[in-house]
C-alpha cells in the first residue's frame, strides 16, 4: 500500500501544494504554446496551407507535457513551489469548472433536440464512433453538393476531429480562469475547417467551384455542437474566410475562379 511517505521523493511533503504547482506549469506553458501558435497560424496558412497550420496547434500540447515531464524530473526542493490552495480558492476553482461544464452541457443538449426534429447537420458527432449527420434531404442540396459534404466530414472523422474538439472542451472547462485558451478555441475550430476543405479540394481539384458554392448554401439550421465538429454559419467571417481560401492552391499559388466573389478578409 502506498503511503504519503512513499510519494514525497516526487511531490515533497505537501502533495496539494505539489499538484498546484504542476497545474501552474502546465497552464503557464500551454498559454505559451497558445499564444506562439495564435501568432504564426495564418502566415503559416498562407505559405504553406491550412494543413499545416491545423497541426500547430499540437504545440501547446507538446509545450504542456513537456513542463509536466520538467516538474516530475525536478527534485522538491529545486521547483518554483506555488503555495497549496487555500478552501476558498478551490471552490472559486470548482465552482467556475462546474459553470463552464454546465454551459457545454446545455449547448449539447440543444444541439440533440435539433437532432432529434431533423434540422442538424451537417456535423461529425461522437467521441469513440464518430457518425456523420447530414441536412435532410429537401432537394436543398444536389447529389454532387451531399458527397462534397460527406467527404469533408470524413475528414474530421480520419483525424479524428471529434476528440480534439471534446479534449478542447474539458482544458476549457478545467483553465477556465485562462483567457489565452478561450482565445484560442475558435481560431482552432476554424483552422480544423480549412483543413478538412483543403482535403476535400486536393482530392478533387476540380470541384472547388461546386464546394465553395456548397459552403455559401449550408446554414446550420440550430444550435452548435460543442462535442462535434461542425459548418458553422453562425457569421459571415468565418464563411468568407474558407471560400476565400478555396481561390489560393495549397502554398500560396491561385487555384482559379470558383465562381463566387468574396472579399478578402483578416481571419
């Protein structure tokens, strides 16, 4: 049996005060990888293509762990201690935690009920089967724009998109007291959609017209998934920027007219 005795050598004889401090370096070092990747993204995405850009935001991540890996090689006595947190402060903390997962939780729950009255989609939903879900068939949409569509929900479901977009959720609700990761979640929700439209166009460089068309047309009709990824239209910006971007081949070149205008816009 494990007694406290047997885990001071890693976390010193105040195991609370140990975890806080872990929690500081993890948190100080995502921000970091956050912010760095929130610098480079676009420059990144028009030089060399939202692909690539999407995989930065492995960065803070990376930055995470490795402040993690740095804490546990550290002996007690060398690390820069955080003092344990008091009562008050880990109510503060749960209670904000709570507030957050609650929020995620009704916004989930709408975007069921609009599942359930057929005006979802189209969206990946699903953690550890990933399903797609697709607007229904009205004639809204052509047999060529529904497997457009189909085929860029099956790239979230390749990368497996879902599970970032969960995983993103939990630090959000965990570090909701950071702001720099707030900041970050609709940069990366974005950059995951123009990836997956990449995708979509390199392998069928001939349809860019058709798919830029598809994205002006798709609306999503209720609320947003929060656990899937989505098209959302929930403003101009965000639409704009991904039809735009259908007019530059992946490295910066021009791709061509797609037949729709759209005015250049800062992501």
């Amino acid at each position: 049996m494990t007694t406290p005795e047997d885990l001071a050598p890693l976390f010193g004889p105040d195991p609370l005060a140990a975890f806080a401090t872990a929690l500081v370096y993890v948190n100080l070092a995502a921000a970091a990888g956050l912010l760095v990747v929130l610098a480079v993204r676009i420059p990144v995405r028009r030089l060399v293509g939202p692909q690539v850009a999407y995989a930065l935001w492995a960065l803070p991540l990376l930055a995470a762990g490795g402040a993690l890996a740095l804490f546990v090689g550290q002996a007690p006595e060398q690390r820069l201690a955080a003092p344990a947190p008091g009562l008050g402060v880990t109510l503060v903390w749960a209670a904000g935690a709570t507030l957050a997962a609650a929020v995620f939780a009704v916004a989930q729950a709408r975007f069921v009920v609009q599942l359930r009255r057929g005006h979802g989609g189209p969206a990946v939903v699903g953690l550890i089967s990933p399903r797609i879900v697709m607007p229904a068939d009205d004639g809204r949409y052509t047999s060529e724009e529904r497997e457009l569509i189909r085929a860029h929900e099956r790239q979230h479901i390749a990368r497996k998109d879902t599970r970032a977009v969960a995983f993103l959720a939990l630090a959000r609700c965990l570090f909701w007291y950071n702001p720099a990761i707030h900041l970050a979640a609709g940069a990366l929700r974005l950059d995951q959609e123009l990836a997956c439209d990449a995708g979509v166009v390199l392998s069928r460089p001939g349809a860019r017209a058709l798919y830029a068309r598809t994205l002006l047309k798709t609306q999503l009709a209720g609320s947003p998934a929060p656990l899937g990824c989505y098209w959302s239209a929930l403003g101009p910006h965000p639409l704009e920027v991904r039809v735009a971007l259908l007019k530059r081949r992946v490295g910066g070149g021009r791709g061509g007219a797609v037949g729709v205008q759209v005015d250049a816009i800062r992501p």
